[in-house]
C-alpha cells in the first residue's frame, strides 16, 4: 500500500512536532496502529498529531534512517538463527551509525535510537541497531565486555567456575 | 591566566600531536546495556556468534537472559586438529577441537548447549 500525499504530524516528547510523509510512518508499527485507531480517512492531509514518546533529537536520527529506507519491503524479512549474522549491515547504515561515533556521546545516542526502534516498533532499525551493538561486543574477551558494558561480576566463585568450564573450550 | 597556561603549553600539545595522530585515538564509551529490556538484549544475543554470546554471560542477568533465549547451531563440528571455534563465513556453524586435555571444558560445553540450543547437525572428524 501506497499513501504518497498522506503527512503525519508527529509530537515528541519534548514538546517539538515534526510532519512527516506517510510512506515514512509506514514502517513504524506504533505509529501504523495509533493511525488505525485514529480510524481517519486516509487521504486526511495532515493528521492529527501522533504522540511519540522519543525526543526531538532521536526522532530526527529516526526519521533520517527511515528516510533511506522509505522503500524497504514491508513487513521486516525475519531471519533464521542460521542466516543471521551482524556483518551484513548496508553501508549507507554503517555510515549513518559511525556518524554518531565522532560525538562524546556515541554509546547514549545508540542507546536512543535502540529504544526508539523499539518503541516506535520500527523492526529494520531495531535490528541494524542491535546489530551495530553486536559488533561492538563480537571478538572481546569477558573483561572487555565488562568495561564496554560497565558490568559487575554478580555470580558466586562456583557459578564463574561453572561458566569458565563451560566457555574453556573456545578460549585457547 | 587561562591564556597564559595555554601559550605556555602549546609547545607540548604540539609535541603530542607529532608523537601520535590524536584524531585516530578512539575511546569506547561504556554502554548502559542493563538499562535495556530484557526483549532487546535477546536480540542483541542473537546477533553475536556462538563463542561470543557464551562469553556475554558477565553477570547474572545476562547469564538468566541467554539461558532462557532459544536458539539453533546449523553445524556442530567436533574435529582433531586446528581450527577457528566460529566460522565467520557460516553463521549457525561451530567448531570444537577434540582435544584430550580439555574433555570436561568440552563436556560441560555440550551439556550447557543441551539446555537451550537445538543442534541440527553434529559432524565428527577423527584422524
């Protein structure tokens, strides 16, 4: 389905309100269904207003991405366990990501834009996010990924025994 | 004052900037994985190779999270000789070593796989 003149007025949560084309939202599951809901002619120009709970800066980050991707196959391809992998991210999004990493705050606006995938229910950013992520943690070892996680180690001697003895084998 | 400290060590970050090229130096910020959902991190799980996502067990959580996270290895390649554990080509493929030395590690491998993954095909090869 098509929806080429159809705008959306969406609100951010702070305050901000930005109107985007249709053939955008589209790929958004939230805002997908809060339209439904609104059970308005589709040829309303704009619509009402669309509550999102992501902040301006995020939103704009989103609606950038979806932009590219404004004709993506919907719904999202699933993959199996088998022919998933992090390697494969286009690189218009690898870009698009790397951007972020030249910011102090790299690791918080990937954090943003994760849940507003999720929220937003935006599947190809959730994913190329989450992957972006993986990539960050692929080929670290334990103590890496605690510092780049910032986690402490809650298990008891027996239970790190347990885990040592299992992971042993691909240590070496 | 601030000027003054600034002239007085220009000379040094000068020096600095000939020594190394400070715009390569790249530091990773820690990221607030456990501010996540738990149906997020799953995803992110998924994402990460066999040997990584066993290694991603750093605390309890994470450790609960991959437990109760189903998956499926394609291949499970049980061989003599040297050879990556993952296979960068083929996701869904594991290599383990045979090696006498390291049995219980392999063994308690095996058993922890038995909980949670279901291997669609094991391939052994023994010299």
């Amino acid at each position: 389905r098509i929806y080429p003149l159809m705008r959306v007025t969406l609100t951010t949560s702070d305050g901000a309100s930005v109107t985007v084309s249709r053939q955008l939202t589209k790929h958004s599951g939230f805002i997908e269904k809060a339209i439904t809901d609104m059970a308005v002619d589709d040829n309303a120009v704009p619509l009402s207003a669309v509550a999102v709970d992501v902040d301006d800066a995020t939103l704009k980050l989103v609606i950038e991405w979806l932009t590219e991707h404004r004709d993506d196959a919907l719904p999202y391809p699933e993959k199996t366990d088998e022919e998933r992998r992090a390697d494969d991210i286009p690189a218009w999004d690898q870009a698009f990501v790397q951007k972020w990493d030249t910011k102090e705050d790299q690791q918080q606006t990937l954090y943003a834009v994760i849940t507003a995938a999720d929220k937003l229910d935006i599947k190809g950013l959730l994913d190329m996010t989450c992957k972006t992520l993986a990539n960050k943690i692929n080929g670290k070892t334990v103590e890496e990924m605690r510092e780049i996680l910032q986690l402490e180690c809650d298990f008891t001697e027996e239970e790190l025994a347990e885990i040592r003895k299992e992971n042993a084998w691909c240590e070496n | 004052a601030e000027i003054q400290i600034e002239k007085e060590n220009a000379w040094i970050d000068q020096t600095i900037g000939m020594r190394y090229d400070l715009s390569e130096v790249k530091v990773e910020q820690p990221f607030p994985l456990m501010e996540l959902p738990n149906e997020i991190i799953c995803i992110i799980l998924r994402h990460l190779n066999t040997v990584d996502r066993l290694r991603a067990r750093v605390n309890k959580r994470l450790y609960l999270l991959e437990w109760a996270d189903q998956y499926q290895i394609s291949q499970l390649t049980i061989l003599q000789g040297d050879m990556s554990p993952i296979d960068p080509t083929i996701p869904g493929k594991v290599n383990m070593m045979l090696d006498v030395a390291t049995l219980p590690s392999h063994v308690a491998f095996l058993l922890k796989l038995e909980r949670n993954v279901r291997v669609e095909s094991i391939f052994f090869s023994v010299r």
